[in-house]
C-alpha cells in the first residue's frame, strides 16, 4: 500500500535532508479507484481493497484550526452569565426596572423614586460586566480585522484592553459629576446616569448574545450582523442620552450637543484609538 513519506529538497548535496510532514496539520483522505470507472470513495473495503487490490490514492488537507475553544472567553462568559442569573434572582425588581429604564421617561421615574443604579448593587454589577464584554468584543473585532489574528487573542492583550476601556469608562463618569458640578445640572446627571446603567444592562445582554455568536459560528456574515446589532444599541443610547437632555427645557440644543461629542463621542475614540495603539505594540502595559 501507498504511503506518505515526506520530502526532501534537492537545491543541493548538503541540502538534500529527509523532512518529513507535520502529521498535525493535515488530514488524510483515502480514496479507491477500479481502474475503469472515475475516481470515487467506496464505503466499502471489503470488495475494492482487499479483495481487487484496488490502488489507493491519498490525498491531503489542512486540518481547520479555527474549532480550537476560546477557554479564556468561554471563563468570561461563564461569569457574566451567572451574574447575570444571579442579579436577576436577588433583584428582581430593580433587574425589571433597570431593563426598562431605558425606555422611556416614565420608567425612569418609577425607578429613581425608589432607588438610584449608580449607587446600588444590580447597577455596579452590570457596569462591571458590560466592561468585561465590551473589552472582550473590542479584542475580537481588532483580532478580525487584523492578519496577526491568533496573536491578538492572547489574554494579555485582553488585559491590557481590560484596563484601558475600564479607566476611560469611569474617568467618563467622573467628567460628567465634575462638569454637572459646574454647571449646576445635578438633575440632569442624575437621569444621564439612570439611562447609562439601564444601558450597562441591555449592552451586557446584547454583547453576550453577540460574543456567543462570534465565538461559536465565526462566519462573516454573523460577525457583521453582531457588529452592526451592536452598534444599533449605541446610536439609541446617544439618541436617548440627547432626549434626555432636551427634556429639560432650561438647556439648549447646541449645548446638549456639544456636551455628548465631549463626554460621549470623544471618550469612545479615545478608547478606540488606545485599542489601536495597544494591537500595534505602541502602547504597552506590560
């Protein structure tokens, strides 16, 4: 029977050494043929190996890598999902109003009258996981669109992008306190800050499905999807960020504008650019 050996490369007499083949990156197709009819795979062995003598053709393929489990995504969704579980079994009331606070101004009401996300448990819990996700989805977008793709999903890039979407997130949140300070809109914050936790539990959920789908069927097609599904939640946020802000009648429009390209638009490119910087090997931590 046929086998293979591997190869050797003849350049020259010094060159000419036997290298044989990774076994672990291919597979090994076998094939019979009669001799008479075209090449086909016959199930059975017994009438065209054994007993004909049939020849056997061996072909080989790259063994697909890409099945290969993500156990540091798959540890983080573990945890995400029982905080979740866990959140929504010890608060069920604030998950149910927290999840619809976004939704409009009257579920914003109920909710604030009772009790404040910012400074509650459910809330902190769900700021703390949307920052786990969202690392990790900017990890897995920066990987995809990068060729050093396998290198970029190490758990210390991870880190590192841990680190910087967690430190603009909270300096984003303290910019907001300091400039309601300023301004005299403590109100206002307030409701900002309501409609961003409510939005810290919706995106956990919606990232968790995403990360799901990326992790576990990784087609163009279901990245493109999870990708524009998430950045449908953030263009709502923002529109529903400004109808906030339009609801109180002492602020204008411009001002109202130019407060969400500070304190919403410019934090997100600030993160996406130390993302960038931390792929290219600019910025390092450690």
């Amino acid at each position: 029977m046929p086998g293979i050996f591997g190869n050797s490369d003849s350049l020259s007499a010094n060159d000419s050494i036997y290298k044989p083949f990774d076994a672990g990156l291919y597979d090994f197709d076998a094939s019979f043929s009669d001799g008479n009819k075209p090449q086909q795979a016959i199930d059975s062995t017994q009438n065209y190996f054994i007993s004909d003598g049939s020849p056997v053709i061996f072909e080989t393929k790259i063994r697909n890598t890409d099945k290969n489990v993500d156990y540091g995504s798959l540890i983080i969704l573990i945890l995400v999902l029982f905080l979740i579980v866990l959140s929504k079994h010890l608060f069920t009331r604030r998950f149910q109003q927290l999840s619809q606070a976004m939704g409009g101004e009257t579920s914003m009401n109920l909710m604030l009258r009772e009790w404040n996300p910012s400074q509650s448990m459910p809330g902190i819990v769900f700021f703390f996981t949307y920052i786990l996700l969202f690392s990790k989805f900017l990890q897995l977008v920066a990987s995809h669109f990068s060729p050093n793709s396998l290198l970029l999903n190490r758990p210390e890039y991870y880190v590192q992008i841990l680190v910087f979407t967690g430190s603009i997130i909270v300096l984003r949140l303290l910019l907001k306190k300091i400039v309601a300070s300023l301004f005299r809109a403590k109100e206002l914050n307030l409701r900002y800050s309501a409609n961003e936790f409510s939005y810290y539990l919706i995106a956990t959920l919606v990232l968790f499905a995403v990360l799901l789908v990326i992790l576990f069927q990784p087609t163009q097609t279901t990245f493109y999807i999870s990708l524009v599904a998430f950045l449908i939640l953030l263009i709502y946020n923002l529109i529903r960020s400004l109808s906030i802000g339009a609801s109180m009648a002492k602020f204008s429009v411009l001002y109202l504008f130019l407060y969400l390209c500070a304190l919403e638009i410019v934090p997100f490119l600030l993160l996406i650019k130390s993302v960038a910087m931390v792929i290219s090997g600019q910025l390092k931590l450690f």
